[in-house]
C-alpha cells in the first residue's frame, strides 16, 4: 500500500479538497493520502468530504498553524 | 466508490444567474467541491451569469448598491458609500484591491475553478434564450459546454437531489 503526500499549505476553500480529490484520483484502493493544510476550515471539511465519499480518515490533527489529515482511499 | 457514477450517488444542480467577481464564487466553489465528493453536477448559467462561459472571462467587481461589503483595511474594515462607488475609477480600483485580496488569501481564481469544473466532468448548460437576447455566440463559449433553455433544466432539476439558484 503506497503513501501519497500532499502540500495544499497556504491554500483556502475549495482547493484543499479539489486538490486532494485529484491526488485520490491517481491512488489505488489502500493507499493513503497525508495532507499538509494551513486552512482551519480543512479540519470540518476534510472529515465531511470522507463522510460522504466512503475514504477512511484516519487521523486529523494539527502541529502549530499546520492541519495533518490522513486519508485512505476506499 | 470514489469514482463510480452509480445510480444511487448524489446529485446537484445549480442555476447561475451573476456573473460579477465576487458573486461568480459561489456556484462554482459548490459545484467543483460537489463534483470532488462524487456528485452529479448539472450548472445552468442564465442571464448575468452566462458570460461565465466565455472563452475570455473578464469580471467586474462593483462596490455599489452593496451596503454589506467591508473591505479590511490597516486592522479595521470600511463600507463604501455608494457616492464614492459611482465616481470614475473606483469600481476598477475595488475590483484590482478584491483580486489581490482572494491571490494573498489563497483564494482560487475564477478560471482555476472554471478549469477545476471542466476537469471534475461538471455538466455545463449555457441558456439559449440569453444567448440570443444579449447576443453572444456559441463559438464565444468554452468547448464542451451544451445549450439548453427551462425545460433541459427542469427536467433535470426533478431528479437531483440539491437544486440551487444563485
């Protein structure tokens, strides 16, 4: 199972979750997705986005002004 | 599940109908984040909102006759009278201080999003009856948009899930 990373820092609505749509795109299922956001609205975007597409958030936390998220792509 | 367009996946329409900056947002931050949670996504654009399909877009931003909006400037926040909007040269420079705003705040360009919305296989309808009130040509509008009037939208209003007019 492969690991993706993707740097969506300094980006604001919608982009972080286009830009992670288009990263899980290119992902078999399995893989996991790690997410660097400076958006403080990633934190409830990003856990309703997998609510609703079945991906499996795995964690969500933050280091300082960074928000973390973990995705693994059903 | 991410990509399959099962019968059962959600779907949304959207009828656009301002085509100004700051107003082009709204339909098109729903409809791409709609489509990238695996959504059907149908945009009707109508009136005010059809030159959002030019091949070239070029969208004003005009502060008057909104008593609402409030700029942030030096820590504060100022309201433009609608005086001081009409004078020449104003609406341009709020447009230009609008823009770098949205490039300084991460925010996506319209064009971004309108590519976003290509990419994302969001349907998009240009309004036949505003096309030839206002005298635009198909040829002026992006590639793979189609033209449609009330009933295209209507009939497929009646099977999304979210409709929307903005």
């Amino acid at each position: 199972m492969a690991e993706h990373e993707l740097n969506a820092e300094g980006l604001n609505c919608p982009l972080p979750i286009l830009k992670a749509k288009k990263a899980l795109k290119g992902m078999d299922a399995g893989d996991t997705l790690k997410i660097r956001s400076t958006d403080p609205g990633s934190v409830a975007d990003f856990a309703a986005f997998c609510t609703h597409t079945g991906n499996e958030l795995l964690s969500s936390s933050s280091e300082g002004d960074i928000y973390l998220f973990e995705i693994k792509r059903s | 599940m991410l990509d399959d367009s099962t019968d059962n996946a959600k779907s949304m329409s959207i009828i656009v109908t301002k085509g100004s900056l700051d107003w082009a947002y709204p339909p098109f931050i729903l409809a791409t984040t709609a489509a990238a949670m695996d959504m059907k996504v149908t945009m009707f654009f109508t009136f005010y909102g059809l030159p959002l399909l030019k091949k070239k877009l070029n969208m004003k931003f005009s502060p008057l006759g909104n008593p609402a909006m409030e700029m942030p400037i030096m820590g504060g926040h100022m309201a433009m009278p609608n005086l001081l909007a009409v004078m020449p040269g104003v609406g341009g420079a709020a447009g230009k201080m609008m823009k770098n705003l949205m490039k300084q705040k991460g925010v996506a360009s319209i064009e971004d999003l309108r590519e976003a919305s290509v990419d994302l296989e969001i349907r998009m309808i240009a309004c036949q009856m505003t096309l030839d009130l206002f005298e635009y040509k198909a040829e002026d509008m992006i590639d793979g948009i189609e033209l449609g009037g009330a009933a295209t939208y209507m009939e497929t209003a009646a099977k999304s899930d979210i409709n929307l007019f903005i």
